[in-house]
C-alpha cells in the first residue's frame, strides 16, 4: 500500500480502525517499523499464523523483496505499507495495535529526536497500542539501546500521568546470554536474521534487545 502525501497528512487513512476487516479477522495486530526488505514480518508471519501483520517503511524498493516472498509463500497475514512513521496516527486507531517491533532501525547520532523511541514518538505509540501491548527494540546499537532504556523510557514514564512502559527484558548482548530463556517460538523469532543484522554480526557488533509493555498508571 502506498497512498499519497495528500491522503493522511492531517487525515485519516481509509483502513484506520478497520485493519481487522482488511485482514478479514481479529487477530492481534503487530508492525514493523522501518521494516526495510521485510525479513522480520515475513518471518514472524510464518511463525505466528494467529497474528497479523504490518511492515511500514518510507523506501518502497525496499520493501519490494518482502512483498514478492509473500506472495510467494501465499501468505495472508501480512501486509506493506509504504509512509512516514511520523503519521502512524493517521493510519491505526486508538488501541488497534497489539505490538510494535523496530529492529535495526538508524540511531539517528547527533538527532536523539528523530530516534524510533525518542519521546516524540513514543507518545504516537500510545495512541495506537493497546493497554499491555508491547514495544520491542532490537539493534546493534549500543547509543539507540542506552538511550531508550537510560533516558526516554524513564523521561517519559516521569512525565506521564496515564501510562508508562514497564521493562519486561533487557539485554545488552543477546546472542552472547542466549535466548534460551525464551519459549520455543520466540526462540525462533529473536533467530530471524535481517540483511542489516546479519552484517552487523559478520563486523562482530553487540546484538541489543528491549521489551516493553504499555501500561496504565
């Protein structure tokens, strides 16, 4: 899907509210943001055929890859959406979205407010994930890791009154702990190798993951 710059800025996209009746069920909901050629939503569809999900990123070319191995795969849980981040709130309703993944995402140096979990956007967030939905970093960056867990995060739990997001895991070398601790099927998600952090491993880069759950105060 890829609707024009007229269609959603300060408008609402026509599936707003309506991404159960697209997908033709009422399964949880789950994107990927700056999903790049899609690895983690093919794969994660794969795994979780109860669960739908959503690939966003601005580069269509991209996301071209993803797109072919699903229909390929005749996979009908899954679907790209080519936009800006910054209007999520044009394209999901209140509550709609179950979780949100960001995986390798640009650590923005120098810019902490374009960053996927600067405060700016985790206030989108909230308005489309559902109470106990969960938000999920996982990256080689040891800046955008300290920064969401040492400063955002707390930030905003400080300054919100209504929610906040609760740490559920935390580690600063994934593969080096293990995920072990894990079930069987997450196992296997967190085993999923995109082309960024596959190249990152090969360059012997620190694999960071980060799990949040959204909560009422």
């Amino acid at each position: 899907m890829e609707p024009p710059f007229s269609e959603v800025f300060r408008k609402d996209f026509r599936l707003k509210g309506k991404w159960h009746e697209e997908f033709g069920n009422d399964n949880p909901i789950v994107l990927e943001l700056a999903c790049g050629k899609g690895e983690y939503s093919v794969g994660m569809a794969e795994v979780y055929p109860d669960k739908n999900f959503i690939g966003i990123d601005i580069k269509g070319a991209r996301m071209h890859s993803g797109a072919v191995e699903v229909q390929e795969k005749g996979l009908k849980n899954v679907r790209f959406l080519r936009t800006k981040i910054d209007f999520i709130t044009s394209f999901f309703a209140q509550n709609e979205v179950s979780e949100i993944w960001i995986l390798f995402a640009d650590p923005q140096l120098g810019k902490p407010k374009k960053r996927l979990t600067s405060n700016l956007f985790l206030n989108r967030y909230i308005h489309v994930l559902k109470p106990k939905g969960q938000l999920n970093l996982k990256c080689d960056s040891q800046e955008l890791y300290s920064f969401t867990k040492d400063e955002s995060i707390p930030e905003f739990n400080d300054a919100n009154d209504r929610f906040q997001f609760d740490k559920v895991e935390d580690t600063n070398n994934l593969y080096e702990v293990g995920i072990h601790g894990f079930d069987e099927v997450m196992q296997h998600v967190l085993n999923i190798r995109t082309f960024y952090e596959q190249m990152w491993l090969e360059q012997g880069k620190k694999i960071t993951f980060l799990r949040y759950e959204l909560n009422e105060v």
